[in-house]
C-alpha cells in the first residue's frame, strides 16, 4: 500500500499527503539553499522524525508496563548540515521527561528504546546522533 504521494507544488515547495489519513504537510527549501524557509525542510523533517519517533518508541515501552511516565515528554531537535556534499552531518536532541523520580532501571530502558527506535536505526552510521536525557 502506498504510504504518501508528494506533489511539486513550484517554487521549492511540496506538498505530501498521507495517503491513509489525509493529512498533508508543505515543505519548504530552507533560505541556506534557496528556498524561502516557510516550512518544514525536508531534513528538517529528517531530524524531526528521529525525535517523534524515539518519543514514539518510549511511550510504547511505558504503555507495555501499564504505566504513562513518558506522557509529557518534549524534544528540542537541532539539525546540523555539512557542505560537502550537502547532508545532515548531526541531530542533536534534547529530550525533556516529566519529573516521576524514575528509576534507574526505567532510564536505562527509556533510553534503549529511543537510541533503537526505527528511525535512529535507518540513518546512516556516519550520522552522529548526540541525544540529551534529562530526567
């Protein structure tokens, strides 16, 4: 099943549609490469992905103990890009949890389960992933 379709809508700018749901988002060209900077970048989008999805992974692993320590839990995501050639060199991630004096048995698994989500399994080894847990 298709998961997305992607129209060039000019400009630099897209539009994605998830096909299941309907839901669309733009991207935009960041101003560094032409762009006008109005939207999400597609490696905006990369970097962001990472963070929703070890928020994602997390908030599985706390609903398989029957509990919503997670619940609440932000992400400040920093995207670094290199010049040549043109990639995301680094994604930082500073990942904020709610205070519920977890243990360290919790923090260790919390952990694992962001630095193994899906996402931070795909990217290329080259590029560094510095995560930030602050409990």
């Amino acid at each position: 099943m298709i998961t997305s379709t992607v129209k060039y809508l000019g400009e630099l700018r897209t539009e994605a549609v998830h096909v299941k749901s309907g839901n669309k988002l733009i991207t935009d060209a960041p101003t560094d490469n032409h762009g006008k900077g109005e939207a999400f970048s597609p490696t905006d989008l990369t970097a962001t992905s990472l963070a929703c999805c070890m928020i994602s992974v997390m908030g599985i692993v706390s609903m398989k103990d029957g509990i919503t320590k997670t619940d609440g839990t932000t992400a400040e995501v920093t995207k670094v890009m290199l010049a040549e050639p043109r990639r995301i060199g680094e994604i930082h991630i500073a990942l904020t949890f709610p205070k519920n004096n977890y243990s360290d048995k919790e923090k260790k698994m919390y952990e694992h389960a962001a630095h193994t989500c899906p996402v931070a399994k795909s990217l290329h080894p080259d590029l560094k992933q510095v995560i930030t847990f602050i409990w």
